[in-house]
C-alpha cells in the first residue's frame, strides 16, 4: 500500500504546497512511518465494531434558541482583511 | 528551620499561607515574577505573561475560593481571552483570543489567576517542544536537553518553580512524558472528564486538558476545579461532582495493581526499568498486592494513533485558511492561492507532514485499509484494558522508555521519536485516565535526569488513581527534589 503514497498530490488535497527539499523528505519518511504501519495488517479485525471515540455519549441536543455570543465586531478581531463588517477574500471566480 | 521560598511553595503551601495571611497573593505573583525573570531566560518556559493584568487580579483577589488568588500558567493552546494564543505556530501569529475556554473560565471561579502563556511543540504535535517555532525550551535539570512534549513548557515552569502549577493537553502524552522528563506531577484526566471547550483542537477523539503540579495533591486540588460537564463541549461527561483528594492519606492495603508485561520489555533504559521496579516494590510494601498482567494489543498502539491522530489532525487543521484569523499570505492570485500559501507558509515541518499523513490515510481508496482498521484495532486496544481493569485497581508502569535526550538528536527521525510515546498513548486511544510522579533519577554524561513512574487508571476512577499515586509519592523522597538553576 505505501509504495502508493504520492506526497505531492497528497499535499495538493490538504492545499499546502511543499518545496522540493520537503517533497522528496516527506516521501522517505512517511513511507517508512506507512510501512511501520502495515504491521495492522498482522491484527484480526473480523466482526470487530469501529471506535471513533471513547465517550458513551451518543448524540447531544441542545435547544435551538438564540444566545449571547460573539459580536460581529468581536468575530472580525482577528480577520487579516475585513470591510463594511464582513472578512475580505481574494477573487473566487476569474 | 529556614523558611522555604514563597517561588518554591506548592500550591496546596501557598494556599495555606494567602488564608493565613503570611503574605497576599499580589506578594506571590510579583515573588513569582522575581523568580521568572531570573531563571526563564535559562529555561524558556514562557512565551508571554501579562503581568499588569495578573497583578490587578491578584489585588482583588478572594483567597477563600478553590483556588484563591493562586496564578496558574496556561499551555499556549487554550484560550485567554484578550491573551495571545499561537499553538506556537507562525499561522496564529498577531492572534488574540476572544474568549476563555472553559477549563479558564473555571479556573476564574475558583479565583484562580492565569498567568503567562507557555511554550510547547506547534499544535501539540511532539514529545519534545522542538517544534515550536517560536522559541526553545531547556530541561531545567540539564538545559542542553529537551524538558519532553508536547507540553514541555508546561513541565519546565513546574519544575523550575517558576510557576506554582500549569495546565497542558495530552492527546498522546503530552502531559504526562514532559511530566516524567522534568520530574513532576502530570495528570491525564479521563476523555470526557474534563471540557475541552477553547483547546486548539489536535486530534479531538483522544485530547485532554490537564494539570502539572509540584505534587499528587496539588493535582487533585486541580481536578476538582477543572472537571464537569460543559454544554459547550458534548464529549465532557454529565457525572455526580466528587472530591478527588477524598481518598488522599490512604495505604494500599487491599489494591492490586498490575504490571503489565508488554511494558517492562527489551528496549527500556536500564537505569529507568530500575527506577520502575523499584517504585512497584514501594507500592507493594505499602500494601499493594502486584500481578501480571496482559494487555496484547500494545504493540499495534502506536500505529493506530498515528493513523488516527494524523486523521483527525488533517480535518481540524482545515480551518486555518488564512480567511478569518491567523496569517494570510500577500500577494496571492486568487482564493484557491490564499488558501495554499497561507497554510504553506504558516505551518511548520512536523505539522505539514502529520496533515499529509492524515490525508492520505482518509482519502478514497484508503480510507478503509488505513482509517477504519485503525479504528477497529483501537477497540481491541479499549477491550485490553478493560480486561485488564476486571483484575487490577491500576496498572504501573513507566511513563517513557528514556529519560531527557539532547536537543536535536531525534530531529531527523520522526519514526523514531513516535515510538518513544508507546507507553503513553494507549491511555488516550482507550480513553482512561494516567498519571505520572517522579520516582528516582538516572544518571547521564553528568546529568542527573528525573524518571517518571506512570500509573494508569479505568475511566473515570481519578480519585482512586490519585489515591494510589499520592500513598506513593509520600513515601519517598523524589517529588522534594528540584534542579540548581
């Protein structure tokens, strides 16, 4: 499975983009951190339920009713661009 | 007798001396300020302190609360309102918290003063602290070796007495590995016990906020105050409040505790498996009867918490997009570009590499070979302890296989430094509670290097945990140690 893992197109899904120093790194070491890995080929899972967590909690309601939380102008204290209320972004369509 | 420092007290000491009226606590904050300003620069446990606001604090202080008056130093990860918070990454640089996280919010209740942010591997991901990007951190005991991690700072300040007690996070053992390296007392409570609320999310199905402290004690005193269930965090547990000193003073007579035998193996530093057997022969003179036992799983451990770690990691670090806070790059093309150089340039090296981990193991096509075993094998892992837990009280064992290494030794071999968390990291996979307390040093090059005694309790038994840890600590002489700074 590991000879798979390609770092580069991995990186673009995750939207980072690495240098070539980092590409060529990352490739060595996490194929060795997959190949340590394979060892959970060795365990038998038959029949045996996923954990996604510990808690016994299943789903938590609240109810759906306004409360005090941030100001607009407290949400936007740390945006790097902001105007008219609202966070600024680049272009989304050319 | 000559008086002990007040930088030195414990926070249970100090306590006793504010409600005596021996000094205020404006006094203690400004000698720990002293003590701070004279040691940190050697140990660099601090990334920040406010130390106008803490002062105004401790003048109005009500010493007859909880925790009355006490500063406590927070892990750069939890939230202060009007405080920096930067997971000491450059992607949070400029960024102020907006809010407390709830384990602050309570830590105020009890009249406690949060003072100073401490350092700690970008986005708790290390044992070392050799990722933040911010700065290094110094073992106060040997400074040319690393204090552990992920919360290294955490440990460091405790240490040093250059904080009276401090909050961290462990996902993997990063409470309690920086505990054991710096020799103090460092408490995983159990998931679900205590709110995560205002963390920085790591890997949100194994963290846990927790305490550092000079002693067991001093941690129960802690817990009480931090644990609850919180509304706003649906993972914390709704159980009846308790007193977790409740079983403090008590012997051992009657407990079982349980050695389990895939932690004393080959591998182990020889001065540390010594330091562990002999604390298990303590514990059993003090009336505990020990047995083996088995937990078969735990070689697969660390392979499925870098799975799933990783996983979970990728998808909470999604948010830091360069849009709402944090570092955004200049001069980019378009949003798909902001996105990419802001996350490229904000994130250090480990953290890149464990987003890209966590990625692949997700992505389609894998998702089931990588993400869903692990998940399966992280049951079978749950399942051992609770067999295990069916015999025993607790389980004793180390809490690392070595003590402090030397700054940079592990740098270039991430495979290597994970697996110097397989003592740690079942406990987060299977959800209950551990604790580590100095028991004995080891001699290195000179150093004299502190050993952590780990004891690991069923979910949601802190109190006995804590019981057993303090009958322990009591009875030898390692918790009153302290590094010449």
């Amino acid at each position: 499975m590991s000879a798979e893992l390609d770092v580069r197109n991995t990186a673009k899904l995750a939207r980072l983009e690495l240098s070539e120093a980092e590409t060529s790194r990352f490739q060595t070491q996490l194929s060795q951190v997959l190949s340590y890995v394979e060892k959970l080929k060795e365990v038998d899972v038959t029949g045996i339920e996923p954990t996604a967590h510990t808690s016994e909690v299943q789903n938590v309601f609240r109810a759906d009713e306004p409360r005090d939380w941030f100001s607009a102008q407290e949400a936007l204290s740390n945006a790097p661009r902001q105007a008219n209320g609202l966070f600024v972004v680049s272009k989304v369509i050319e | 007798m000559e008086r002990p420092a007040l930088h030195s007290l414990s926070l249970s000491a100090l306590q006793s001396a504010l409600r005596a009226g021996e000094f205020t606590a404006l006094e203690a904050l400004d000698s720990l300020e002293a003590r701070i300003a004279s040691v940190d620069p050697q140990v660099g446990g601090y990334l920040s302190r406010n130390l106008e606001k803490a002062r105004a604090e401790a003048a109005s202080a009500d010493v007859s609360l909880p925790l009355g008056g006490v500063p406590i130093a927070i892990k750069d990860v939890i939230n202060v309102r009007g405080e920096p918070c930067t997971a000491a990454s450059q992607i949070l640089q400029g960024y102020t918290a907006t809010y407390d996280a709830s384990v602050i919010r309570k830590l105020r209740a009890a009249g406690a003063i949060p003072f100073g942010r401490l350092n700690m591997d970008e986005f708790a991901m290390g044992s070392s602290t050799e990722n933040s990007s911010l700065q290094t951190t110094s073992n106060p005991w040997a400074l040319e070796r690393i204090p552990g991690g992920s919360s290294g700072g955490s440990a460091a300040v405790v240490a040093a007495d250059t904080a009276f007690a401090s909050l961290g996070s462990d996902t993997g053992g990063s409470i309690r590995q920086p505990a054991a390296l710096c020799g103090c007392v460092g408490l995983k409570p159990s998931y679900g016990r205590v709110s995560r609320f205002g963390l920085i999310a790591f890997a949100s199905s194994l963290d846990q906020i927790g305490p550092f402290t000079k002693t067991v004690e001093d941690s129960a005193r802690l817990l009480n105050v931090l644990s609850g269930k919180d509304p706003q965090d649906s993972t914390s547990l709704d159980l009846p409040a308790e007193d977790y000193t409740r079983l403090l003073g008590r012997d051992l007579k009657g407990l079982k505790l349980g050695m389990p035998k895939e932690y004393f193996i080959e591998g182990i530093d020889p001065q540390v498996d010594a330091a562990v057997r002999a604390a298990v022969r303590q514990c059993e003179s003090l009336g505990a009867e020990i047995v083996q036992v088995s937990l078969p799983h735990t070689e697969y451990a660390v392979a499925v918490y870098y799975i799933i770690a990783t996983a979970e990691a990728s998808a909470n670090l999604a948010r830091f997009d360069g849009v709402r806070y944090g570092r955004r790059a200049a001069d980019v093309k378009n949003l798909q570009d902001l996105y990419v150089r802001s996350r490229s340039e904000g994130f250090g090296e480990e953290v890149k590499r464990r987003i890209i981990l966590g990625t692949y193991v997700l992505s389609s096509g894998y998702y089931d070979a990588y993400y869903l075993r692990a998940q399966k094998v992280r049951t079978l892992i749950r399942r051992d302890f609770e067999r295990a837990f069916e015999g025993v009280d607790a389980l004793i064992c180390p809490t690392s296989p070595e003590v402090a290494f030397k700054r940079g030794e592990r740098s270039n071999d991430p495979l290597k430094m994970y697996l110097a968390d397989i003592f740690t990291i079942a406990a987060n996979l299977a959800g209950n509670c551990g604790i580590s307390v100095p028991c004995g040093f080891a001699q290195v090059d000179g150093a004299r290097l502190p050993v952590g005694l780990q004891l690991l309790g069923k979910s949601f038994d802190e109190a006995r945990l804590l019981q057993i840890a303090h009958a322990y600590e009591q009875s030898t002489p390692w918790h009153k140690e302290r590094p010449t700074l």
